[in-house]
C-alpha cells in the first residue's frame, strides 16, 4: 500500500504548508485544540475495527490494492 501513503504524505505536508501560512496572517481555529482532539478520539473509536488503519478494509479490501500487495 506505498502508493496511496506517499499520496497522503503529500497531501499531508501541503496541509502543514497552508496552516503555517494560516497562522502567520493571524487566523483563528473555531475551537480550541483539545475540543478539536477530544472530537477525532472519539470519532476514531466509533469507527469499526476493520477501518482504523489495520490494513483489513477501506482500500486495502480492494481487489486491485490487494493484487498489488501480492495478496
């Protein structure tokens, strides 16, 4: 599953590129950063098992993704 990860990765470093340039001109987060937090953990522990990263369903339940993985 390199493929979809290098892309997160890019997306992810273009979104740390925007929040430095949001911080520097002074914009506010809407809520504080625990509340923010607090949300996600519980979000993610809503979410099944099989979707939390174990690499057991989302797109690598695939047939394509799993082909390429030699599964």
């Amino acid at each position: 599953m390199e493929d979809p990860c290098q892309k997160r990765n890019a997306a992810g470093a273009t979104n740390a590129l925007v929040a430095a340039q949001m911080a520097l001109a002074g914009v506010r987060a809407t809520a504080p950063l625990d509340e923010t937090v607090e949300a996600m953990r519980r979000v993610g522990q809503s979410l099944p098992f099989e979707l939390r990263e174990t690499a057991l369903g989302g797109m690598a339940a695939c047939p394509s993704c799993r082909a390429r993985c030699g599964r």
